[in-house]
DNA sequence: TCATCGGTTCAATGATTAATGAATTGATGA
DNA sequence: TCATCAATTCATTAATCATTGAACCGATGA
C-alpha cells in the first residue's frame, strides 16, 4: 500500500537497522572534535581570518580585535594546541601563522560556504 | 645580509602589517563558527558518524550510544538548528539523516586527517 | 475516545570554558 | 646588571553548555 523509494517501516521497528558497529575509535574522533571546538568561536575564528591574510605578532591581533593581548594570546593558545597556527619568536616578538595550507582551505570553504547557504534559511521546526 | 624568503624586522616593530581590513563580515563569520561548534562535542561527532553510515531513528541511535532519548534528542537539536542534519517523520518515529553530501565530506575529511596527523604530534611547547 | 509509544521541550543542576588583571618569563638594549 | 617591552601564565569570576528526568506533544491502534 505504499510502493515509494524510500523503505516502509510496517514492522514494528524495522528501518533497516543492522546493528551498526564501531565506526571509529574515540581517539580519532576526540581530536577531530578538538579541532572543530577551537573553529568554533567567533573570536577565535576571526583570529584565525585574520592571520589568512598573513602572519602577524600578539600585539597587532590584540589591536585590530581591540582586546588586551592576554585574551589574545590565550586564544591563540586553543588554536594552537589544536595545530592551527603556528609561532615563532623574532626578536623581542612572536609572530603567529596559519599551520598550513590544509588550515587555509579549511577556513575558507567554512566562510564561503556560510556566506552561501542561509538561501534556504535553517529550519525553525 | 639576509635576503630569505620571510621578511625581516629590523625596524622597531615592522612585521609588514599594513592597517588590516575587516576581513569578513560578522553574520557569515558567526554562521561558521556556529557550524564548528556543533561539530566539536566528541558526543555529537560521533552520533554523525553514526549518520553517515544512514538514516537512523532517535531510539535507535539512543540504543547505539546507551543514552536516553532525551539526551539524544538534545544533541541533535543542536545539529539541525546547525543545519547538519534533516529529519522526516515516519508513522510514530523520526528518522534523522545527515543534511547533504558537503556534510558528509566534512565528517569523512576531518575524521580522517584527525587519524593521520598526530604523526608530528601537536607542540606542547 | 483512550492508552500507548516515540520524541520533544522544559527547568534545574553540574561541568566547561572564556575573559580579565596581576604576577611572571624571556629577550633586548642601555 | 637593570629597565623595558612583548608575551605568557595563573587564579578568579562570569557565562555558556551538556545532561537529566519530568512533563508534554503527536501519531497510531484498540
């Protein structure tokens, strides 16, 4: 009585549920999560925009984003303990980039596809 | 005397940083970090893996995690209201699913560069 | 209509996490 | 060595977030 594509559930339960196994370890996933957690702030995100266009010291973050440079460089530290910058010291200051191109690519497709979307707008319920 | 690639400063705080433009606009950047944010909960990484495998109900995936329907429920939520997941109704039970392809590239390349890397190991100072 | 089952929402609680200023470290130049 | 400047760490406080069970909603079948 209901020959459409997608399959019926006339059983009492039935979805064509085979019992799933383990489809990744904890390990992998635990620091994909990490990596996903420290893009998901707007600061720390923005921070992140910010050295797309170049590398640059604490001091000058902390001015553009209008912060005290402890904030910023403890938002750096997240960033940076999920490998997304990296530092290096040059005289008296640390100069902070993006850890790699994978890291660019990242955060760009992110911004592009956010800027995109929103067509449909998110279901309210 | 040094003529390498990365510039050098040896003014007294001249690390190339012309006057930064507002790189992008706080709406688009927010969306993304919202986006991010879903993803970086070990518990909700995981329930989308569970999703990429196929559309699920939640008592099922509440069955697979060992958790509540409730708690379940709550994480998903927070998913579809980051436009990741959709759900039909079918009969008494709802079944989610992940949104699109570009969600499952997400899932599938960020798990699977968290299981290479680590080769390096992250700085830990 | 009523009872039941699957799912969601609500409100309270506990646990993480971010921000902030003070103290501290490290490098430079006097 | 000392003073200074850039940056980090530390400890406190505030804010955010996840979890949980109870109450509620919506569809189904008796």
């Amino acid at each position: 009585m209901n020959p459409q594509a997608e399959p019926v559930c006339d059983e009492p339960h039935a979805h064509r549920r085979d019992r799933r196994k383990p489809s990744v370890d904890e390990a992998t996933l635990g620091r994909a999560a990490e990596l996903f957690a420290a893009l998901g702030d707007p600061p720390r995100l923005r921070l992140l925009a910010l050295l797309a266009q170049g590398p640059a010291c604490v001091s000058d973050l902390a001015e553009d984003e209008q912060e005290g440079m402890s904030t910023i460089s403890q938002r750096l530290k997240v960033l940076r303990s999920a490998s997304l910058v990296r530092r290096r010291r040059q005289g008296k200051h640390v100069i902070y980039a993006l850890a790699d191109q994978h890291v660019v690519d990242l955060v760009f497709n992110a911004l592009a596809h956010a800027s995109e979307a929103q067509v449909v707008g998110k279901p309210k319920e």
